[in-house]
C-alpha cells in the first residue's frame, strides 16, 4: 500500500523515502517527535495503524499509545469518536536511537 506523498506534506509529515514501508514510516515519524492518529494515518494511505502498533509492540519498541479526539483531514471537523494516537517521549526517542545506531548482536 502506498503511502500518500502530497497528503503527507500537506499535514506537515515527513516526506516518505522509496524504502519506506508503512511500518518504518510510521516508525520514522514518531521518532521525530511528531504524533500520528489513526485519522492522519488513513488520510496519507495507512488503513492499519492499530495493527502496525501491536507490530511495533511485537518488536519491543518503546513509544506512547494514547486514545484521543482529533480532527479528520476528510471532513475537517472533529468527530466525537476517539482514535488511536502513536508518538514518542523524548526519553523514547533518545532510547530509539541508541538501539538504532548499535550493532546487532
């Protein structure tokens, strides 16, 4: 599934690279400090962020799930149901890196 690269500028997201996945974009963006809801995620093509959450849970990565009301990008309002939201602290971010730029073993 593609990753919508104009609706990523438009909200102000990082501009998906050609080897990004949904995973790693997901991945990406909130280790730049940025939040990402379910109703961002399926305006720039992600249809699963619950499904990519219990990945990246899976995986043992460390990051805040938060369930929230934002605004949708469709309609431009906020509706009254809440939707996941994914970010990291900046405790995360640091922790994130320090794993990323290690050697695996």
């Amino acid at each position: 599934m593609m990753i919508h690269k104009d609706k990523c500028q438009e909200l102000g997201l990082p501009e998906p690279l050609s080897y990004h996945n949904q995973l790693t974009y997901v991945l990406m963006v909130i280790s730049q400090g940025l939040k990402l809801s379910t109703r961002n995620a399926r305006y720039i093509g992600i249809h699963n962020l619950h499904s990519l959450v219990s990945i990246l849970r899976r995986k043992g990565y460390q990051f805040t799930l938060e369930h929230g009301r934002v605004h949708c990008p469709f309609t431009g309002i906020v509706p009254p149901y809440p939707v996941d939201i994914v970010s990291m602290s900046y405790e995360q971010i640091q922790l994130y890196k320090s794993k990323k730029s290690r050697p695996e073993s």
